[in-house]
C-alpha cells in the first residue's frame, strides 16, 4: 500500500472514532465536532511527514484553512464570554 493509501485510510478511521465517541457521549454542538476534527486532521498530517513536497504543500494549505476555521471558532467563543 502506498503511503498517501495509509494517510486516507487513517484519516477515515480517526474521524470516524472521533465522530462516534462524541456522539456516543451525548455531543450536539457542531463547532465542538468541527475542532475535534480539525485537531485530529493536524495531527495526523504532521505524522506523514514523507510526501513528496507538491503533496505536502496542498496538505498544508488544507490546514491552513481548517486552522482558521478553528480561529474564527475561538474568536466567536470569546465574544460569547465576553458579552456575558
């Protein structure tokens, strides 16, 4: 199997864990399952360090992405606090 076959195939496979554990947990907001997501995207792309480099420049601009959608989250989080 290729290495970009292992990269999907893990991605699916954690995805799919985390999904059922926060749905098996009772989970309803969805930005909580968007940053659990985005958390486990990072981390397990930084683990296949070993694209070639047009690959891994496409899977960082993913992450790029997906960390601002974490940020503007966070930001919307912290003006609920603060507006309280």
């Amino acid at each position: 199997m290729r290495i970009y076959n292992n990269y999907i195939i893990s991605l699916v496979l954690a995805f799919g864990a985390v999904n059922s554990i926060l749905a098996a947990g009772g989970q309803e907001q969805l930005d909580v399952y968007f940053t659990v997501n985005i958390i486990a995207y990072l981390v397990i792309s930084l683990l296949y360090v070993y694209f070639n480099p047009r690959a891994r420049r496409v899977i960082n601009t993913v992450g790029v992405v997906l960390f601002g959608g974490f940020l503007v989250i966070v930001a919307f989080k912290v003006m609920e606090v603060l507006g309280r």
